[in-house]
C-alpha cells in the first residue's frame, strides 16, 4: 500500500515536471515569435525606405517626416565616428549585449520574456544593419518648430517601450 502511494506521488512529480517544461517552451515560442514579427517589421520598413528615399524627405505633417539618415554610432546616433576602430567596437559590444539579453530573457518570468522580446527583436533588427549596411538606417523624423528629436527607426521604438516595460515594473509591481 505505502509503495503504491509512493508510486503516484511519484508519477505526480513527472507530470508536474512536464508540464513545467511544456509552459517553458510555450513561453518561448511566444517570445520567438515577438522577437520575429519585430525583426521583419523593421526589415521591412528598412528596405521599403532604402529603396524609395535615398536623398528625398517625405513631409508627413507639421511634427514628422521621414528622413533618411545612416546611423553608425548607438542609440540616437550617439557615439557615431567615421572611425573604423570604434564601430567594429561598438558592434561587439551590440553583439555581447544581444546575446547576453536572450539569455536572461530565457530564464525570466512571462511579462519580462515580454519585454525582453521587444528589446532583442528590436536590437537585431539593429544588429542586422550594422553587420550587412555597415550602418543602421533611421529615418522617423519629429520635430516641433526648429526643434527635432533624433532620428529613429521601427526597431528603435521597440526597445524603447521594453525598457519602459522595465522601468514601470520596477516603480509600480514589486517582486516576491
């Protein structure tokens, strides 16, 4: 009698461990598919915009236009050098930061796969450009008046609302 219990507490445990690894990879996929639609998204624009702007703004309204620039600096054209050293530099670094964040993102809780999904599928979408254009292309320009914000892409503004993810997480839920 006591090993037959033993047995289905047993069998419980398996089960219950399955069914951990069945939401894992669940999860997973959602992430996949987060970070691919964003990748090709991006890819999309950045080709569509490549191929029909070249020298040409295309005035949307009184705040935005689009304007293409090649970026080959970090996030808002920080850092941009026409130096050979300090891109290839920056582009590993993208490329360690890239990875170390697909590894957190597989070891975190569902809303942060989330967020961490927006920002890798926004960073290779980045990534990409850097390695195959030798710069990323921004063209969403918006401006008020005189005044323009930096330059940005589709990908730029998903890794800008995964770390707002991460920033409102942090003010409003706190962990257990």
């Amino acid at each position: 009698m006591l090993e037959n219990i033993r047995n289905k507490m047993r069998s419980l445990s398996e089960s219950k461990h399955i069914m951990n690894k069945v939401i894992f990879i669940r999860e997973n996929i959602l992430m996949f598919l987060i970070i691919s639609f964003i990748f090709l998204l991006d890819r999309l624009s950045k080709i569509f915009m490549l191929n029909n702007l070249s020298e040409n703004s295309i005035y949307i309204n009184d705040f935005i236009n689009f304007d293409l620039i090649r970026n080959t600096g970090v996030g808002f054209g920080l850092l941009s050098s026409s130096s050979t050293l300090m891109y290839n530099t920056i582009s590993i670094i993208v490329g360690i930061i890239v990875f170390y964040l697909i590894f957190l993102s597989l070891k975190s809780d569902k809303f942060d796969k989330i967020a961490f999904s927006l920002i890798i599928g926004g960073a290779l979408g980045n990534f990409y450009d850097r390695i195959f254009l030798k710069a990323v292309p921004d063209f969403i320009d918006i401006h008020y008046g005189k005044f323009h914000w930096f330059t940005f892409n589709i990908a730029d503004i998903f890794i800008t609302i995964g770390v707002i993810c991460f920033i409102t997480k942090g003010f409003f839920i706190k962990d257990k």
